[in-house]
C-alpha cells in the first residue's frame, strides 16, 4: 500500500488543497492511506477522516519555540507555542506517536534543531523519523536523516508535505495495510521509502498563499 506520511489541507494557513482535490487526487495516484499533518491543528484531519474512503491519521505540525514535532494518531489539537518536553507530553497523553519531519535540513526555519533531535533520541523519545521530505532541497538533509534513523534504529518515514494538492505522493511509503497504530508500527518497520524531491518553485505556492490568508484575515 503506498502511504503518504505528511499532507497539508487548507486548514494550515500555508496550504490550499480542499477535501475534495484531495479525494481526486489521492485517488489519481493510488494513494491507500495518508497522514494529515496541517499546521497547529488537528481539525482538518479529524472532519476529512469521517468523509475519506480510506486509511486517514489524524497528525499535526506542533511549532515548539525550537522547531517543529508532529504527533500522530491524535485525538484532538495540541496548541503550538509550548516547550518540546511539554509537546511531547501532550502527544503520548492521547496514545499518539513522535515523528520528527523534514529534519536537519538548513533551509526550513521550522525544522526542530538539531541538537534537540539528538537529545530526544538519546532518551528514546522519538518513534519515526522522516528521511525523506518531498520538499527538502538538499540530499545532504536526506542522508544525514537516513544515518540518524540508522543509529538509533528509529522508524523510517516518508512524505510529500504536500501544500498544493499536485504535490500529494511525490515521497511515501511502501507498506501493507493497517488499521491500528500498533498494526500501523509493524507495517512501517518492514516499510520501503519512495518518491522523490520536488522543484524548489513548490515553495513559491505556499508562500503565496500565506500572503494571501495574511491580506484577507479579518
């Protein structure tokens, strides 16, 4: 089953893709299950999972004041703004999972740094790392990721980051079906990462559409 492991909907204030261009697409590409992981909210994940034909985990991007953390298999919103320990807190409070995304990489403000990855690694706080972000520009970030999973034998995850929804599927995974979080942590541990990255000019969308929401906010 091919899994897209990070997707935006227009629930983060960078993303446009509707429910609908989502159905369509995930459907173009054969997408069997997706992870929606939209910008200080679990809302959007939460109202498309009741409506999707398939597999949907209810994910978030939490913005702590040293990066980005995103808890999956959410129940409901952890509000950004609070520390990386208090973060982490809130995601194991409903039974979720820590992924690190796009990390190490040097061109996003919002990766979580890099001496806090390796702290929570070293305390075995982390379950998945995202080797591979569709939107990383440099293959160095990749690498560096892939040798970081390997150390500290962390889960390998993969995702498009998808804000447009042309994007959705350019990166996942490759693995059987699950309806669990546990089924879903056997599955991802015999997992194959594909997909590849993206045209540096996907960028130019998500900023213009953070323009955008920023002009028409009452």
């Amino acid at each position: 089953m091919k899994v897209d492991l990070h997707v935006h909907t227009f629930h983060s204030m960078d993303a446009s893709t509707t429910f609908e261009q989502l159905l369509a697409r995930c459907s173009e590409v054969g997408l069997g299950a997706i992870a929606i992981a939209d910008h200080g909210t679990a809302d959007g994940a939460l109202e498309f999972q009741k409506i999707a034909p398939f597999q949907v985990i209810v994910a978030e991007e939490v913005l702590t004041p040293h990066g980005e953390i995103m808890g999956m298999f959410l129940k409901e919103t952890i509000p950004s703004g609070t520390s990386v320990e208090n973060t982490i807190a809130a995601i194991k409070e409903q039974g979720g999972l820590v992924c690190i995304p796009h990390p190490f990489d040097p061109l996003r403000s919002s990766a979580l740094d890099s001496k806090v990855v390796e702290a929570l690694a070293e305390k075995g706080q982390i379950d998945i790392i995202e080797v591979l972000n569709a939107r990383i520009l440099l293959q160095s970030a990749v690498r560096r990721a892939d040798k970081f999973a390997q150390k500290y034998g962390l889960l390998r995850g993969a995702g498009s980051d998808a804000h447009g929804p042309e994007e959705l599927g350019n990166a996942w995974v490759e693995m059987a079906p699950f309806r669990t979080k546990e089924e879903f942590l056997e599955s991802l541990a015999k997992a194959e990462i594909r997909g590849r990255r993206n045209s540096p000019l996907v960028h130019l969308h998500s900023t213009s559409q953070r323009i955008k929401r920023k002009l028409i906010k009452p």
